[in-house]
C-alpha cells in the first residue's frame, strides 16, 4: 500500500448518523422492536408493483437457498459463470446442478442468443443474475422460458434499484432475491419474492425457526463499513492494512453444503435490520444517481485508454459495480492498484482475497457445460471491478484514471 493519504475502497458505505444511532441503541439494549420487517416488506411488494409476495431474509445466499429447498425442481439449473461463487453456492448446497451458458463480451451478462438457438435438456429453472448491476436483453429468455416450462429467476444482489424501461429488476421472472450488502450497507441482509404466495408461506414458517442473526457478525459489518467508509484517513487506513489486508491469502475452495450449515449463513434476520434497511431504502435513488454520475466520470477519464473497456451498459443500471476487461492480466493490475493505495478485485467480494477459482478449475462448482463457455474463459483472466461510490470525489477518479493511464504507458 502506498504511504500517502490515498486509499480509495471498491464501494465506499453511504450511511449516516441515525443507521449508526439505530444499531447503537440495539448494541446497548435501548431499541425497540417496532414491526419493522412488515414495514419492510410491504415496502418492498409495493416497490416491485404489488404481484409478489415477499419475505426478509439474512442474506441474498439465504433467499435463493430457501428458494431452491422449497421450489421442489429437480433439474438444473441455468446459470452466467461469470459470477462470484456466492450466487452459486445456494444451488450447490440443494444438491442440484448448475448448467453453465457462454457470456457476452461486450455487456459481460448471460448471451441470449445461445439461450434461445440452443435446445436445452433437463433445465428446470434458469437464473438472470444482472452483472455489476447491469441489465440487458432478457426478453428472449423470458420467451423461451415461458415456452418450455422453465422458471425465471432474477438474481437481483447486484442490480437493487435497476430498471428496464421504468419497471424495476426483479419484477419480471416467477421469483427473484435481492441482496443490502451492496448499495446499503451496516446490517447485511437479503429479501425473496415470489409469485407464488404459498412457497413464501412455506419459506417464513421455516425461516421462523432459524436462530438470529449472530451479533458478532453484526459487529463485525459495522466495523468494516465504518473502517472503509474512512479510508483515505491515515489511522482507518492502517486499521484496514491490519484488519483486512493482512488476511489477504489465496482463495481457497470451501463445500457449499457445510457453509450452509453455518449460523452465520443458516438464520433469519432481525428487526433492527430491516429497521436501519428502511432508513437507507429512502435514499437508495439518490445513491444510485451518483453512482451513475461518477460511473459516467470514470469512463470519460479512460476511454482514451485503447488497452481497456468499459463494461456495456444497457437499460437503467443499479451501479453495483464498476468492470473493465483489460488486454493485460487482471491479477497484476489489481496488484498495482493495490499497491498504489486502489482497491481492485476481480469476481469475489470478500475482503481476504480478491480472485476466484475459474470454475472449470474447481471441484464444487464444476460442470462440463463450462467446457463450451469461450468467453467466459477468455475473459476470466482479462476482467476486474474498479472503485465505484456514490461519495467518490472527482480527486479519486482522476488518481484512479491517472495509475491506469501510468500503467497502460498513455
Ligand atoms: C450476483 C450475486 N448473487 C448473490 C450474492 C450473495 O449475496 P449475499 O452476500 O447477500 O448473500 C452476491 C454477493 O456477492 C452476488 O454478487
């Protein structure tokens, strides 16, 4: 890490006083419970036009796991590889399989046209996970699924808040999940919603029975988001070199099926989370308006830069993340970023590490369709997610801008 007073986080936490009075009065038994999960979740079958029925969940990995256990389908499902292995895990840990479909090299999401030309065999549910926030064509798929009996679902973790012509993601398969552990911060948590009001029945009756969320993963959230959302800040910074930095180690390979059993994963969440959610809820808007901005700023100051493009934005983005593909390997440019006080990763959004397995490498996530995944392949070792806050200023994107241009000699 560099010395100077720069070190700029890969999504800066946008939360403020009252989010962090909240959890205080809960850390010290002050707060009260106040039906904040009904709120929340009316709030929510409100926002995705009133046809879902919705249930909070611990985490957007708990919303598609319960999903898959209660869905009953038995046969694969279809899924982008180009993801981190979190959106994969849940279908692992049901003991079903996962049937890998090629990319798009320009807007980096599923490739459609493979979908609908391809007779798919033993399909039963195909998932619309929207890159770094990003929508794209997906009305073909939707066709082709509606026309074999397959199930949409929308993996929503990435893109709260995104949009295809005014109707948000989310709002268009048989079920989909969202994640606050990107645009939102300090709590965690997740959200399913579905067409079908007796599975979300079924999913809360036994969610019901979960234990809490743990208070140390609580603590540590809150911790990290207010170490990171002071980053640039000598004292954070060292904080963040011991706390983090220094358990940066290569990604190692974990089973599914015992991280489910996990009471960090395997709960349901609590009132003061939705409670804090709804706080930053009203602001989410407003958060992904100045996301887009510095997005647009970004590319602006790069594009001249003929050895990187920006990932292809179709619709209105949710902004999640921000991602290049480079002609460079992405390990050493993330390891040059890093060192000049930029966090860069690849897929994974943990803070040890910063690059996964190619799945054609691993042994949990393996299945031979990622043998005919050219692109996925191809731009496995050529992409990487830069810095994007909706508080960045326009000092952290032009010192972003400037390392690239010094590293790609323009
Ligand atoms: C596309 C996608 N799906 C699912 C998840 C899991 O989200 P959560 O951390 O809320 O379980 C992530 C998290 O990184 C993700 O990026």
């Amino acid at each position: 890490m560099n010395n100077n007073k720069q070190f700029i986080p890969i999504n800066r936490p946008d939360f403020n006083n009252e989010d962090i009075e909240l959890y205080l009065k809960f850390k010290y038994g002050l707060y009260k419970e106040n039906c904040k999960i009904n709120e929340l979740e009316e709030r929510f079958s409100e926002y995705l036009g009133g046809e879902y029925e919705v249930v909070f969940t611990s985490s957007a990995k708990m919303s598609l796991y319960l999903l898959l256990k209660f869905i009953n389908n038995k046969g694969k499902v279809l899924s982008t590889p180009l993801t981190c292995f979190a959106a994969l895990s849940p279908i692992i840990a049901n003991s079903l399989n996962i049937h890998y479909s090629d990319i798009n090299t320009d807007d980096f999401n599923l490739d459609s046209s493979l979908i609908k030309n391809t007779k798919l065999e033993g399909i039963d549910s195909i998932i619309l996970n929207y890159f770094g926030g990003s929508p794209f064509d997906i009305n073909e798929i939707i066709d082709y699924a509606k026309r074999n009996n397959i199930t949409i679902i929308e993996d929503c973790a990435q893109s709260l808040g995104g949009e295809i012509e005014s109707r948000p993601l989310g709002s268009f398969g048989d079920h989909s999940f969202f994640s606050f552990t990107k645009h939102l911060s300090l709590v965690g948590g997740g959200l399913l919603a579905s067409k079908n009001k007796s599975l979300i029945d079924r999913v809360r009756k036994y969610q019901s029975q979960l234990p809490p969320v743990p208070i140390n993963l609580l603590d540590y959230r809150l911790k990290r988001d207010i170490i990171e959302k002071n980053l640039g800040d000598k004292a954070f910074n060292k904080s963040y070199e011991i706390n983090f930095l220094s358990k940066q180690n290569e990604y190692e390979e974990k089973d599914p099926r015992t991280n489910f059993l996990k009471t960090s994963v395997l709960s349901k969440p609590i009132d003061l989370q939705a409670a804090v959610i709804l706080n930053q809820f009203e602001r989410l808007f407003d958060m992904i308006d100045r996301r887009w901005r510095n997005a647009k700023e970004l590319t602006e100051k790069i594009k001249t830069i003929k050895s990187i493009n920006s990932q292809k934005i179709f619709g209105q983005s949710a902004y999640a993340k921000y991602y290049i593909k480079t002609t460079r390997p992405n390990k050493e440019i993330i390891n040059y970023l890093n060192y000049n006080g930029i966090d860069a990763k690849q897929l994974t959004k943990s803070h040890g590490f910063y690059m996964q397995l190619p799945i054609n490498e691993t042994k949990y996530y393996y299945d031979s369709s990622i043998e005919n995944c050219n692109v996925y392949m191809k731009m496995f070792n050529s992409i990487l997610e830069l810095p994007l806050s909706s508080n960045m200023d326009k000092d952290e994107i032009n010192y972003i801008a400037k390392h690239l241009k010094r590293l790609f000699n323009e």
